[in-house]
C-alpha cells in the first residue's frame, strides 16, 4: 500500500514519540546522544551522494558507531528517495532524531565564501570550486554566457571589474546563477552613489577605476603606496601621457616566466601595451583589490610622472617628477638586477 507524505511524516513522528516515552533500545538509538565529534563538524551532502554515502559520511563526521536510528527513521520516511544537497552543522552531543530532522529538511548552515582578488578568472573559478558544490565548468558556463553578463554592462575584457573581493555568505550548494545574482548584488552595493560619484570626478566609470586599480595592484602589493602610484598614472592620463606601465606589457605577453621588462618586449602588439597605446587598456589586468579601487578613489594629489622599483628590492618605488630624475632612478634598479643576475 502506498503511503503518501503526510502519512509518512505521522508515522515518523509516532515512531519517535513511542520511542521517546517508552526508553528502550529505541530511545537510545534515535534519542538520545549519538554524535561524538568533539566540536563542530559538518557534512557536505553532493548530488552523486545515496543513503549509503550518506550513512558513512555521517559515521565519519560524527564519530558515530551506531547508525540503528538513522536507519530506522529513514526507512520509514523514505529519506533514500528525497536527499537534499547541502553543508550540515553536526553539533557535539546530538542525537539522531536531530540529525535526521535536519537533514530531511534541508536545514543547511550558510558558508563565508572568499572571492580574492586573483590575476585571472581561471583562478577565481578554481577558487570558488574548492569552495563550494558547484563544479569549475558549472562557473566558466556562467561566466561565459556573453547575454547575462553583457546586459549588465560587461564583456570578456571587462569581465574582471565585476568582482568585488570579499566574503559573502552563500549555501554551499548555490546554483551558479544565483551566485552571479549575489556577486551582481556586492558590485551594485560597492559602486553606490558615493564611490560613482568619486569615480567620475577623476573621469572614469566604475570600470575604468578598477582597470587603473588592477595596474596598482600588479606595481605594488604595499598598500600604503597605492594611493601614490594611482596618483601618479592619473597624473599622466590628464597630460595625455602613455602609461607606459611593465605589468600592462607583462600581461600583452601573457608570459608569467617574464621577470625583466626589456625593450623588445614593448614592441608587442596588444591594445594592453601602454606604450604604445594612450589611455587605459580595454580592460582591467587582473581582479583588483578592494584597496587598489580604494587608492584610485582617493589618490595621493601629487605631481609626480614616473616611478622605478627601489634597488634594494623592497618592494617600495622611487618617484620623480621628470625623466631625468627617473633615469637616474631607474639605472640603479637596472644595476641592481644585473647584480642578481636577473634578465
């Protein structure tokens, strides 16, 4: 005879307040405490899992040596044939009734995930597959549907501005496009009138800002000179200077064994050499960073035109106000590398 749902849930919630009341075997296989684990656990529950995976993953997470009331309200709820996806908290000191209501009922606990500012989509996609269900495909699929993504105003160049890095709590078994929705909603919050309004006060869209913050981020990962670099390349934007920036060329080459920038490598034909080519490239050169988008927004008022790496292999810069000054800068940089033997 077939049972449908709600008799199965009367007679599920029977078997319990029989077992419950009357002790026994019974209570202490789906009352009372079952689960060993000595802190918090959780179980990830895939699409390829079956009430077999299910029982070990459980066994594991919990330290549980006895599975009979799991099996018991299982079998009588048809849990086999309506497992639900999803991240599980395994409390220390639960029983299985608890569990098992949890599981049933697709009570998922929310995860923080990490989206870094990465130098390519290719390993933000990495990333956010370690992190959740959904597969790398499942997210280069998203990502590449050129309707979605172009009716909210990017394409394949300017694809990285999209991303906001931060964390986001999400479930772990998100769909692909509701997690796009959730980035969508992080851009629209970050860009608000105010950080617009900054954006266009300097000439540029929100787009363009993450595009200058992208070449900041790839000169220096000291963020206390950000500011001062973004100030410097918006200084040769309002002059009608080239850029000229070596991460721009680097990332024309597409060669990440380059370590030296040499003359023959600023003839490369790309709409993202700087030196050739006035203005911003096309689009930004890696995710930028939320203190890279920061320094293009409020950027040290300064007059400087160039910068060369310090000699000493800080990490911090030589400024200068005109090429002399730079060139002198810049042959103690080009000395220093030669020492290293670094060409």
């Amino acid at each position: 005879m077939k049972r449908n749902k709600h008799t199965m849930l009367a007679i599920t919630s029977s078997l319990v307040v029989i077992a419950c009341l009357t002790g026994g075997y019974l209570y202490r296989t789906v009352c009372s405490p079952l689960l060993r684990n000595e802190k918090t656990a959780y179980l990830y529950i895939d699409r390829d899992d079956d009430i077999d995976s299910v029982r070990v993953k459980i066994r594991a997470a919990g330290r549980v040596t006895r599975m009979e009331g799991f099996d018991l309200l299982a079998a009588y709820d048809g849990y086999g044939r309506k497992i639900r996806t999803g991240r599980y908290a395994l409390n220390p000191g639960g029983n299985m009734l608890g569990l098992y209501k949890t599981l049933s009922r697709g009570r998922q606990t929310p995860l923080m995930l990490t989206v870094p500012a990465t130098k390519t989509i290719g390993q933000l996609v990495k990333t956010i597959d370690r992190q959740l269900m959904i597969d790398s495909a499942e997210i280069r699929k998203s990502l590449t549907d050129t309707a979605t993504i172009k009716q909210w105003g990017f394409d394949e160049r300017t694809l990285p501005a999209f991303f906001i890095p931060d964390t986001y709590e999400c479930y772990w078994n998100v769909s692909p496009q509701a997690l796009l929705r959730k980035l969508r909603q992080a851009y629209q919050h970050f860009w608000n009138e105010q950080r617009t309004a900054q954006a266009a006060a300097v000439g540029l869209t929100p787009i363009e800002a993450a595009t200058l913050a992208s070449i900041v981020d790839e000169e220096t990962s000291k963020n206390d000179e950000k500011p001062i670099i973004a100030g410097l390349y918006l200084n040769r934007l309002k002059k009608g200077m080239r850029l000229q920036a070596d991460p721009t060329v680097k990332f024309a080459l597409n060669d990440p064994a380059v370590r030296r920038i040499l003359f023959q490598h600023l003839e490369v034909d790309s709409p993202y050499n700087t030196y050739k080519h006035e203005g911003l490239p096309p689009g930004p050169i890696r995710i930028a960073s939320v203190q890279g988008i920061e320094s293009v927004l409020n950027y040290v008022r300064h007059t400087y035109l160039y910068m060369c790496a310090k000699e000493d292999f800080s990490g911090y810069h030589h400024f200068a106000v005109n090429s002399a000054q730079h060139a002198a800068n810049a042959r103690r940089y080009q000395q220093a590398l030669n020492r290293r033997h670094i060409h």
